[in-house]
C-alpha cells in the first residue's frame, strides 16, 4: 500500500493503477505531486481523494490537467475519459458551470 507515489518514469509511463492506495489529496498537492503527461489510464478507485463523478472537478490540479485520459476511474469507483466518451476536462468544465453530465 503506497501512501506517497514514488518518482515517476514521465515519458514512459502510460498506465497508472493506485487503487485503494491511501493517497490523499496531500500527496497530489499542487507543486507536490507530478504526473506523466502522457498518462493514458490512471485508476484511483478507494484513494483518499477529493472528486467524483458528480465532482470531477475536486480532483486534483495534477489529475485534471492530464490530456490524453481514455480511462480515468475516479475515487468513487466511477469512469470517465475519452475511452467512455467523456473527457476528462470536458467533464470538469461541466462540473464548475453547475451542469450534470
């Protein structure tokens, strides 16, 4: 069980699955946390995080800023990303206007 994520490999790395880890929103603190950018699943099911499908926008800066998600499962359990044909930053731009997916 990882409660903090060692250095990642950041152009190499395209799967990430930290399910039921104990990360928190302090481990993904912004300007604490890095996340490849080419990132293109990452599964964060039973962390300790802020976000949800019905909030994808409480998710951490560093999770929100990847681009090329195809499956993003959230820490309620839920996906999105482009694979489920929700993107990741359009689901978080609904989810500041107020708008339900």
């Amino acid at each position: 069980n990882l409660s903090i994520l060692p250095e990642l490999p950041m152009l190499s790395l395209r799967i990430l699955r930290v399910d039921r880890c104990p990360l928190d929103d302090v481990c993904f603190a912004k300007g604490k946390m890095q996340l490849p950018p080419n990132l293109t699943t990452l599964h964060l099911e039973g962390c300790s995080l802020s976000g949800s499908l019905e909030r994808p926008d409480l998710l951490p800066d560093c999770v929100k800023e990847l681009k090329y998600l195809e499956d993003l499962q959230l820490p309620d359990g839920c996906h999105i990303g482009l694979f489920f044909g929700m993107p990741v930053n359009e689901a978080v731009s609904m989810a500041e206007k107020g708008l339900k997916r």
